[in-house]
C-alpha cells in the first residue's frame, strides 16, 4: 500500500463512515475487469479501521420481463448480506431503433448523503462519476466533512483525482469476488 493510501485509510481510523455506492459506475467496470468487489470483505477491511455505519448499495432494477432481470436478482443475493439495497426502477428510452437503458443514481446518493451528513464524519462514495463533484464540493465546504472516492482508476473522473480518493484496482486480492460474468448480464 503506498503513502497516500495509508494516509487516507489513517484519516478515517475511529470515525463513523457511510459507504455509498453507485451501481451504474461499477457495474461497466465490473464487465471490463470481469471482477466485483466482495462487500463481505470490504465491510470487514472498513469494520478493522473506522467506525462503519451502513454500506449503501443503489442500483437500478430491470423490468421483470428484461432477460437481465435474473442475473440481477441473483446478484442482490451475494451482496443483500453485507449492504442495504437502495433500488429503483431501470429507464427504458426509445431511440432510434433500440431501447436506451438508463440507471442513474447520482441524485439518490446525493440526498442520502444530505440526509446523513450529519451523522457521520467520513462519507465514501463508490462511484468515479464526475456528476458527484459538486457533492464533494458540498460536503467539504459546506459542511466540513471528509469524502473519499473509490472506483477502478480508468473510471475515475479526472476530476474527482484531485480530492481523496483510491482505486479499487490496487485493492483487487483483498476484495476480489469472482463471478461468472455471464450469469450477471
């Protein structure tokens, strides 16, 4: 682990820590690495180090008729342990001749992070989306609070590498979990 890394994991070292997690972020890192993170074991690293408070998940949930659907569900049973499920429904758009899916959850991690602030002392954010700066900008700022962004570095916005953040690339053996990628599709 580098210097940077240890300093930041040190910052947190005793504080209460919200984890909040975009799906819609991880999820094309996690077919491009063919890799998830295991939220057991990352729950567990955090527990050693901070006060933990919640891991929330948010994720957009296909319609039941969508072949993805399946793959799906059958990931929420590997993480429903370990994180609460924050979910809404998938956007379908029609463009052209396809079907647009949309599942963006910037603006549900946003007002829950509001909603939280208050209660914690350290908010991590999954997610390298460079839509959350201005949550970064309202958290330090506004409020004076610590926030870390944790994503795979090539979907880290260059924005967000001006603040604290990690990669999850350099934590792959520790919270590596294997998956038939094919089975979550």
């Amino acid at each position: 682990m580098s210097k940077f890394q240890n300093k930041i994991l040190e910052s947190i070292k005793g504080k209460k820590v919200g984890v909040f997690c975009d799906d819609s972020n991880l999820y094309h890192s996690y077919q491009k690495y063919g890799w998830r993170v295991d939220f057991e074991k990352f729950g567990k690293l955090l527990k050693e180090i901070c006060d933990l408070q919640f891991i929330n998940y948010y994720v957009a949930v296909p319609e039941k008729s969508d072949f993805s659907r399946a793959g799906t569900e059958r990931f929420f049973k590997h993480i429903e342990p370990f994180v609460i499920l924050k979910k809404k429904l998938l956007k379908y758009l029609p463009v052209a001749s396809t079907v647009l899916k949309k599942g963006d959850v910037d603006v549900e991690i946003v007002i829950d992070v509001v909603r939280n602030i208050d209660k914690l002392d350290v908010i991590i954010v999954l997610s390298g989306d460079s839509d959350l700066c201005e949550l970064k900008n309202y958290v330090i700022r506004d409020k004076g609070k610590n926030i870390i962004f944790w994503a795979f570095e090539k979907n880290m916005a260059w924005e967000l590498k001006y603040c604290w953040h990690l990669y999850l690339d350099d934590y792959k053996d520790e919270f590596l979990k294997k998956f038939d990628m094919e089975r979550f599709k």
